[in-house]
C-alpha cells in the first residue's frame, strides 16, 4: 500500500502566524494610545509596525493560496486565518486612503472664516486660498447657525451634546460672563486614540443667538474629514435639539 504524504503549506502557516501576531501589535498600542499610556509619536511607529506585520500576512496568505491551488497541500484555513486577520488589521489603512481621496488634505475646519472660535490647546493657521474652498465646498453644512432661542437655552442646548458625544470639557464660560459669548472648549478623542480640539461660541447675533464652531487636530497634516464630519454632525444635532425644545415649549419666550 502505498502512502501518499500531504505537507502543510509552509506559506499557510507563516500566514497565520504573522497574521496573529498583527492583531496584538495593532490593538494593544491603540487601547494605551487612548489612554495615555503611550505618546502620539510611539502609538505612531507602533501602528506603523502592526501595518506592516498585517501586510506581509495578507501577501503569505496570497502565495499560500496559489501554491495551494497548484500543489493541492494542506493549509487552506490557516492561509485564510492569515488574510483575514491581514485584512483585519489593514483596515485602518484602506480607511485612511479612502477617506484622504474624498476630503482635502487638513487639520483645522471651521464655521467662521472671518473670527473662528479661540482655541486654547492647540492652534496654527486656518486653510486658505484654494484649499480653504475645498474645505467649504466638502462641508456645505459646516456653517454658523442663528437660533431665535436665548443664548443661555442654546448654550445648554451644545454643553449637553458635548457630554453625550463623551468628549472632555477643557474651557466653560456661559454667554454673558465677562461681557463675552459663550464658549466650550473640548478634546474629542478618535477611534485610535488621537485627540482634537473643538471650540463652541455661542452668542447674540444678528439674527438671534450665534453659534459657531472650529475643530482642530493635534498632529498629523491632514484629519482625513474628521474634523469636518464632526462640526456638520454636532450641528445637526443641535439643529434637531432646538426644534424639539421650541416644539416642547411653544409658550416659552425666544
């Protein structure tokens, strides 16, 4: 009787090995970015590496496959344990690539041009020129709104999504103290564990209460429309928030 041996594919198995190792190396500085275990600029070499890891398992698992397909060895699962942990683990990437094609290439966004609101962690110059049209143009939402509410209902209005979307107040100062607007300032903090700065006036106007917003990142040379997905998306809030407060209360005063 003759016995015929089927080998594993070595490709298969070194697929999933690295491919396994992507996982812990990507999460695990993700979870101590986001908690301050680690600075921006380790979490960065750190993400960098896990990519790379992630890659060259996506690729072994690639070759596993053909030379599978032609040698009929064993390895199939391990070779598809490794591209879909590859895959896994690259998924920050093809994110980051896609977005970057759809929005322009910056890290401030704002709702006012003419006087953003004050920043007080981080700060830089605002786009200009052709790149600021970009802007505008990727955001059509992104603009000051004027509410026929008093400041101070509008101004607990905002500080309430603000806690809700978790993020951390740095600045509180209600409409009216020290003769100035009203102004929020917070770190929103991404999924990976960067962190923003977003800055809320909030004002009389001259069509009622004024409300503008600006969203700055930290690091980096282009937020992949972070920034202005957050100011659109916090608007949108707020503009169903004072409807249902108008709607709640149709007696009560502007």
């Amino acid at each position: 009787m003759i016995r015929i041996l089927i080998r594993t594919s070595r490709w298969a198995i070194w697929s999933r090995r690295f491919g396994s190792v992507a996982v812990p190396l990507l999460v695990l500085p993700a979870l101590m970015h986001r908690t301050r275990g680690i600075s921006t600029d380790t979490f960065a070499v750190a993400l960098g590496f896990a990519l790379f890891i992630a890659a060259i398992a996506l690729v072994t698992g690639l070759i596993a496959f053909l030379r599978l397909w032609m040698t009929g060895d064993r390895g199939w699962g391990r070779a598809t344990t490794g591209i879909v942990l590859g895959l896994i683990c690259l998924t920050p990437l093809i994110y980051g690539v896609v977005q970057f094609s759809r929005y322009p290439a910056v890290i401030d966004v704002t709702t006012d041009w003419k006087e953003p609101p004050e920043l007080i962690l981080v700060d830089g110059p605002l786009p200009e020129g052709e790149l600021r049209q970009s802007v505008i143009a990727a955001f059509p939402n992104a603009v000051n709104r004027n509410y026929q509410l008093n400041a101070d209902t509008v101004f607990a209005l905002a500080e309430q999504i603000v806690l809700e979307n978790g993020w951390d107040i740095r600045m509180r100062r209600a409409p009216g103290q020290l003769s100035r607007p009203g102004q929020i300032n917070a770190t929103a903090m991404t999924l990976l564990g960067w962190r923003d700065e977003v800055s809320i006036s909030i004002g009389a106007g001259d069509e009622g209460t004024r409300v503008a917003l600006r969203s700055r990142s930290g690091t980096g040379w282009s937020d992949l429309g972070e920034n202005g997905r957050r100011i659109e998306s916090f608007l949108l809030t707020l503009d169903e928030r004072v409807s249902a407060w108008r709607r709640d209360n149709p007696l009560a005063g502007n």
